[in-house]
C-alpha cells in the first residue's frame, strides 16, 4: 500500500483525466473548452436566477414596506438595479474575459488581499448561508402540507433541512453526471411552478377578483432602513444575474454573447417576477402572505382545491434542484481557491474513484448545517446578500477604478461612466441604511470579512511557519487523504 504522506497518484498514467465534455486535452494540457453559445448563456442565467427566491421573498418584502403596490415597485426597481448591474458586469467581463467573475476583476483592480476576501467571505458566509436557505425553502414546502392549521416544528424544519443539504453533498460527490441530468427536469419545475402561478393569477383577476389592488399604496413605511431592507428580499430573488461571468472562457464570442445573454435575461427575468407577485397578491391579502411559511401551498389552498398539492411538489424539487447545482458550482470554488494556495491544502483534493472534489464538499456541507442554527430564512437573507452585495460594489467600483488606472485596456464593451457611477451609489446607499434598522447584521457580516485578514497573512503570505504547525497540517491532510480517498490534482 503507497504511503499517503506524499499525494497518492490515480490511475491511467498517474493523470487525472478530464471528466467533463468540455474539457479538452491539448499538449498535455486541460483546457477548457468555448462550448456555450448565446442560447447556452441565457439557459445559465435563467436557471441560477430562478431558484427558491420568488416563492420566499415575496413575504419579506411585503413585512418590510407594508403595502402592496410599492412591494411591486420594489420588485420592478430590483430587476432595473441588476440590469444595471449586468451592464457593468459585461464590460468587465469582456475586459479581463477570464473566469472566476468577482474573484478575478477584485484580484485585478485592487491586488492579491481583497480577492481573498472575496473568496474567504464566499465561502464562509454567503454560499453556506444561500445553501441553508435553499435547504430551508424545500423543508418548509414538504411540510407545510402536514401542518395546514398550525405552526411547523422548527426544529423538523431544520432536520429536514440538514439532512438534504447531507444528501445532495453526497451525490455530487458520489455521481456528478446524475447530478446534471437531474438538472433537466428541476429547470422543468422551476419555470413550470411559476408559469402556473401567473397563470391561476391572469384567470382569478379577469374574473374580476382585483380588491386586492385597491388603494395598493396604502401604509407604505417611509422608513429608508426598512425599504433597504425590502430591497435585499427582492435582490436576493434576482442574485445569479453575475453568474455567466465565471464562465467566460466557455463561452463563445463572449464580447457578443455574454451582454446579449444578460440583455434577453434581465428583462426576462423582471417580468416574469412582477406577474408573479401580482399572482400572489391578487390571491393573498398582506396578511395572509405575512401569516405563510410557504406562500405558494397557502395560495394553491386557496384557488386548486384538491390540486393544491401540484404547486408545494414543484417548488420542493424547484428548491432541492437549486441547492443542488448551487453545491456543485460553490463546492468547486472552495476547491479552486485551495489549489491556488489560499485554503488547506486538504481541500484542493479530488477523491481518486469519481474525480470529485469531496473534501470540499464535506467542509462546505458542514458550514451550511452551521448556518441552519436559525431557520429565520428572512434573517439570512439579509446577512447573506448584504457581504455579497458589498463584493459586487467592491467589483463595479473596481471598473471605475481600471478606468482612471489602467485606461489602455482593450474595452470591447464600454458602457457610459454615468452606470457604474449610479450602481455604486445605489449599493452604497443600500448597504449603510440597513445600520438603522439591523446594526449587528451589517456589521456582524463585515466582521466576518475583516477576520480573513489574519488567516491571509498567516496562511498564505507568511511561508517559514513554525514547523509544529506544518507537521499538524500535513497530518491534517494524510487524515482527509485516507478518509476521503482524495489525491491532489497533478500539475
């Protein structure tokens, strides 16, 4: 049996051999391969966006502005400030046109120290935290049905919760291909729940069912705190807009395609949202909504009858496939951070058998079961999208930045400096008002950020570390080795 205190070598040549169809060998070489055209890039943005946030958020940002029609507002104002966010988004990623999206553009403007905090903040706060959300989301829709009349059992909840997070981690480590097949039929489900919301929605308000609208602006809060609050409910909902930007080595003609992917998406994408709520709401008054811990099985209730069950069973696969391929996709950043020196190197390994980077994925999984010690899902949005909110405040500003340090960049698509301008604003806006009403969120989050700063220089900037601590991460790493039966990828 070869020792496992060096990397232990797969088989076929001791060479990992690419697993995905889109990579191709050259010159001894893995190189990804421009497989993705303009439909691709769409189908990506599509599938990221629409996950569990529309069947969640509605609620929250119903509770944070107290009226109907500006909830609509807020939701048409969101998908207009992520339009503008992709605007800029697609000048960045077409002038660094490498993957790793934020990762690389931080990295770019503003040095080594900054990307690791992007990367340290990821994956410490807002990919657990999205993963416990997503979990959390497909408890409550498979047991709702159970509890029609009274309260769920939060600690079933977040049982339920943890133990699909656990499964879901184990697939994707044990089965990748099945994993993305499966991916067909959640994509079925996430657009198939929503079309027949707005759908029962178009039907119940041509029959005249419309009291609901009726002065729709009535006790709208004036409160800023708790409209920036409203407004992390809905970005929340549209977050995955950024998403093709990690994949611009993939994509084909990215100058072309990549700012017409997010020009047919986001468009897309608000109106389908807006019709949606208006669904929701022309059935349930406020407080009904604000009464459901799973708005759409109180709404089927409402107007399905005896189908009400069709709409809790596709928003539970709609969730449980967001969480999925959420897992795949953060898992495999963990794994990329670790191989380029900026986390353990018991993580940057790939299990010998399926290829996987299961390490990754068990440390991941066990971050996101941490993050369920509350099942307040409104609560974590807010602590989740305000640190990822701040990083992409940090990558636009980073435009603006290049702009005045760097101006020779070739700038395929260079949008008026009036945009970034406005988006960097508006984010700023939206991050310090919450500090009125959620002071410990905001800067429990920032201080989360902030602690990466000592592991950056004792893990990756200091090299002559005492050798008590290089021997307890070598054993370190023989234990996750044999436990995982995990090799290093070789170079």
């Amino acid at each position: 049996m070869p020792s496992l205190t060096k990397d232990v070598k797969s088989p076929t040549e001791n060479k990992l051999l690419p697993q995905n169809p889109t990579d191709e060998v050259n010159d001894g070489k893995v190189k990804m391969k421009k497989h993705m055209g303009l439909l691709e890039g769409v189908a990506i943005i599509l599938g990221i966006i629409f996950g569990s946030g529309i069947f969640i958020s509605p609620k929250g940002i119903i509770q944070e502005v107290d009226s109907i029609g500006f909830s609509l507002v807020v939701w048409v104002l969101c998908g207009l400030l992520s339009m503008i966010g992709a605007l800029c988004y697609a000048e960045l990623g077409t002038s660094i046109p490498k993957s790793g999206g934020d990762y690389a553009y931080i990295h770019e403007a503003y040095g080594a120290l900054p990307s690791f905090l992007y990367l340290w903040a990821a994956n410490v706060i807002f990919v657990p935290t999205t993963n416990a959300i997503m979990g959390l989301t497909f408890a409550k829709y498979v047991i709702q049905p159970f509890f029609p009349q009274c309260d769920m059992p939060d600690f079933g909840v977040r049982l339920v919760a943890a133990c699909v997070i656990c499964f879901l981690s184990f697939l994707n480590g044990f089965n990748v291909k099945t994993t993305v097949k499966l991916q067909n039929v959640f994509m079925f489900c996430k657009i198939a729940a929503l079309v027949v919301v707005i759908i029962i929605g178009v039907v119940w308000m041509s029959l005249g069912n419309v009291e609901n609208f009726n002065n729709s602006f009535e006790g709208t809060t004036t409160n800023p705190g708790k409209i920036a609050k409203a407004f992390y409910s809905g970005i929340f909902s549209y977050s995955g807009w950024n998403y093709l930007n990690f994949m611009t080595e993939e994509l084909k003609n990215p100058f072309v395609n990549l700012p017409r992917a997010i020009y047919i998406s986001l468009p897309l994408v608000t109106g389908i949202y807006v019709l949606a709520n208006m669904a929701y709401l022309s059935v349930l008054t406020p407080d009904a909504m604000l009464s459901s811990d799973a708005i759409a099985v109180t709404f089927g209730n409402m107007v399905l009858g005896k189908f009400a069950w069709i709409l809790p069973i596709m928003v539970a696969i709609s969730a449980f496939g967001g969480l999925s391929v959420h897992i795949m996709t953060s898992s495999r950043m963990m794994y990329v951070g670790a191989r380029d020196g900026h986390f353990p190197v018991a993580l940057a390994h790939l299990n010998i058998n399926k290829l996987t980077p299961v390490p990754s994925l068990s440390f991941l999984c066990l971050l996101s079961i941490i993050m369920l010690s509350t099942s307040d899902i409104h609560l974590l949005i807010q602590y989740c999208t305000i640190v990822e909110s701040f990083f992409v405040t940090l990558s636009v500003s980073g435009l603006l930045y290049l702009r005045w340090k760097k101006p020779d960049i070739v700038r395929p698509i260079r949008v008026s400096i009036i945009v970034p301008v406005v988006f960097v604003l508006i984010c700023v806006f939206l991050l310090v008002l919450p500090l009125v009403e959620s002071p410990l969120i905001v800067l429990g989050g920032l201080l989360i950020t902030l602690s990466g700063i000592p592991f950056y220089y004792f893990g990756v900037v200091w090299k002559d570390k005492p050798e008590t601590f290089q021997n307890f991460m070598r054993k370190l790493t023989v234990l996750s080795q044999k436990v995982f039966i995990a090799a290093h990828e070789d170079e």
